[in-house]
C-alpha cells in the first residue's frame, strides 16, 4: 500500500469475536474522524504471506505512510495513539 496519504491496515481472521469487536470499535472511530484514512483490511487466513506473522495475534492494526508500517496496536485498538497519529497526518 505504497501511498502519499497515510492509511490504515487491519490483519485479521473470520470468526474471531476479538476480531468483530475490533473492527466494530474502529468504524465507529474512524467515522467520527474529520479526516478519513484508508483502511485496507486482510484476512490473514487467506493472504497466506500473512499467515505465520499473525497467525496468533490477530487483530494487528498497522499505520502506513509511503513505505513505512507502525503497528499501532494488537488485541483491543488503542484510540489514543490512533488519534495521535492521525492528528499529525492531516
């Protein structure tokens, strides 16, 4: 996801009520946001190149800018560091 605008990829598996919530929890973030990133979401049971990185810790929510990934959170989203983050990329 190579980009000049900074995005948001979320690793994540079918099924996986951690998982529900997590993207559940991000929507209702992201809509609230004045500046709407790009989320890219992949299933890592089915983007296999993922598989053995996340397999265990999904969901992985990264920050991506240009070439650069920052994970900013795994398990439960962490509104304050995405909101940080998001703030200095408008």
């Amino acid at each position: 996801m190579p980009s000049n605008k900074p995005g948001l990829i979320l690793y994540f598996r079918e099924g996986c009520h951690l998982c529900d919530d997590f993207v559940h929890e991000l929507h209702q973030f992201i809509d609230e946001q004045p500046f709407q990133p790009v989320l890219t979401c992949v299933d890592i049971d089915r983007e296999h190149a993922y598989f053995a990185t996340y397999n265990t810790r999904v969901p992985v929510l990264e920050y991506a800018f240009g070439d650069q990934r920052l994970t900013v959170c795994e398990f439960y989203l962490d509104k304050q560091t995405l909101q940080v983050l998001l703030s200095q990329s408008s």
